[in-house]
C-alpha cells in the first residue's frame, strides 16, 4: 500500500540559510509520526511545503500520491491542519464554526449538518454546540479545531503542537482521541516540543536539526540505537578547583557518546554501547564512584538509567547543529 504521505530529497533554502536539505520519509495509514526539532530546525518550512503554503527548491512530496507541486488542489483535499495558533471565530457558536468549514472544503449542502452533528458528538461537544466559541475551556476549543480539520475525512492529518496550553487531563484526553483516529486508519504528523506527548504517541519520530533529518524511527529503536545505558555523574555543590578536570579524565575512560551537557542533571553523562562492562567485569556506577573517590572526588550524585526519547533527541541534534 503506498504511502499517505511521502516526501524524498526535500531542499528549501531562504538566502543563505539551508532550511530543509536533503529529507526524506514516509507516514503510512494508521500511524503517527511526530515531528521532533529545536527551533529554526525546519519543522514549519516542511509543513507549510506538505500544505502547499510553500514550495520545495528541489525534491517531492506527495500526500495520497498527489504531488503537492503539480497537483495542489487534489492534494489539498487530502489532508486537515490544525495549527497551533487556533483559527476559531470566538463570536461564532460551534454549530456555526463547524459549518462554516463544511463549506470551505465544499462539503454538499445535505452533507453539511449530519457531518457537523456526527463531528460534535464524536469530540464530545454537542451540549456546547450552540453556545459562542468565545465561553470554551482551551480543551473544547482544541477538540473544536481538530474536529474542523477532520470535515472532509482526509488521509493526513497534520497537527503543530496540538496540546500546548492545555492542562494535563485536556492533553490526556486530545492523545485518547489521536490514538482513536490513527486505530480508525487516519495518518497523523504531529509536530512537538513534548516528549511525554511524542512517546506516548509516537509509531516513528522524526528528529530534525539546521534543516536535517537526523533520525527517522521508533522511539523504542532511537533509544537503542544511542545506547544501553546512560551514566551521569555530578560534582558536588562545594567542588574543588581541578575537580571539573578530573571528571573529564574520569569520562574519558568511559566508552560511548558523550552527552550534551545539562546543568540541571548531571556534569557529564555518557550513553554506553551494549554489553559492554566496566573494568574488572564491573558495574559502571561503581567503578565511577571507586575511582573518583581514589582520586578525592567528591561526586554530588551518579545515576545510570536507560536512554529517553529526549536524550536521543538531545544527542542527535546536537551533533548535527555541532
């Protein structure tokens, strides 16, 4: 079955700055793919390019094998959006909101009140229906917004940061209602700064930095492949000079990719290749903690735990924005 949305070689530069070079992936039907990418990293030049809002130097994309560039108005027809800046009429009432989008994607006039009643009661909206947008909780208006973008059934479903602003248990309903639609076969690219977010839903992560595909997987396969383990290891709040230097010669000893550095976690942290063991057939942690304190190192905290989507986000773009 071909893909709902394929995009090969995907270039877009503006002046000098190289804003997508060389991506290339695919989202099949019922399947999500999140969209993992520090800021500038290219991420709203591919969707704008996907939404036809913009166009590729060089490369293709195609949504549901229309070609986004020769065929923009069938591909168009293919796809919803939901962007992270909502684009609901607060004076409007729900009912009214909902066929006004009936209309934009020319749904027939006999269509349009079943598709918006069925939409309504889908996302759990109907009691509100008829009152102004503007008296919405930010989850209702975030369910209204997704309900317009699925009007026409598209086969892609795009969504830019679906759950910022809302509270824990408005996410945790948004994600139920995701994983509903992409089980009833919709294709979904979600892009997200949230790693809870991208885990819980991820099928594949796409990571993206400085314009570059830096890594297209599952987010189980991303963590494996940085690693078993990671070792972190941080100095106590009274270190002494020299002791910064002595970690760094004590992680030199350590096999495996070094990690960006966060203050707020560790000084140094390393991701360990599988099945390798310390000296002596050891534990990491405990030659760390044996051989830093034969060297009067007095260590804060040390910790080994598995690899987070987060640290393969981390160690992956950092690399590429180095």
């Amino acid at each position: 079955m071909p893909a709902v949305l394929n995009i090969e070689h995907a270039r877009k530069a503006y002046a000098e700055v190289q804003a997508l070079c060389d991506v290339s992936f695919d989202i099949e039907a019922s399947q999500i793919v999140t969209l993992l990418g520090p800021n500038g990293a290219g991420k709203s030049t591919l969707i704008r390019s996907i939404s036809t809002l913009d166009t590729l130097d060089n490369g293709t994309i195609e949504v549901n094998e229309y070609d986004v560039a020769k065929h923009p108005s069938q591909a168009r027809q293919q796809f919803g959006y939901a962007g992270q800046d909502s684009a609901l009429d607060k004076v409007l009432t729900g009912h009214e909101f909902l066929r006004f989008q009936a209309g934009l994607v020319h749904l027939k006039k006999s269509e349009i009140v079943p598709r918006v009643d069925e939409l309504l009661q889908r996302f759990n909206l109907t009691d509100a229906a008829h009152r102004a947008i503007e008296t919405y909780s930010g989850g209702m208006k975030r369910r209204l917004d997704l309900a317009a973008s699925l009007m026409h059934s598209p086969a892609l479903l795009i969504l830019d940061e679906p759950s910022s602003g809302l509270d824990y248990e408005s996410r945790r309903d948004l994600w139920k209602l995701l994983l509903e639609l992409k089980n009833e076969g919709a294709a979904i690219l979600l892009a997200t700064h949230d790693f809870e977010e991208a885990e819980v839903l991820s099928d594949k992560a796409v990571l993206i930095s400085n314009g570059q595909l830096c890594g297209f997987d599952s987010p189980l396969a991303l963590c494996n492949n940085l690693g078993e383990w990671i070792v972190s290891v941080s100095l106590s709040a009274h270190q002494q000079d020299g002791d910064r230097k002595k970690l760094s010669g004590l992680f030199a000893e350590v096999p495996g990719t070094l990690m960006p550095e966060n203050p707020q976690l560790a000084e140094y942290a390393k991701a360990l290749p599988h099945g390798v063991k310390a000296p002596g057939g050891g534990d990491w942690g405990d030659y760390l903690a044996q051989q830093a304190s034969a060297q009067g190192l007095q260590i804060h905290s040390l910790s080994i735990r598995r690899p987070s989507l987060a640290d393969a986000y981390l160690a992956a773009t950092c690399e590429v924005a180095q």
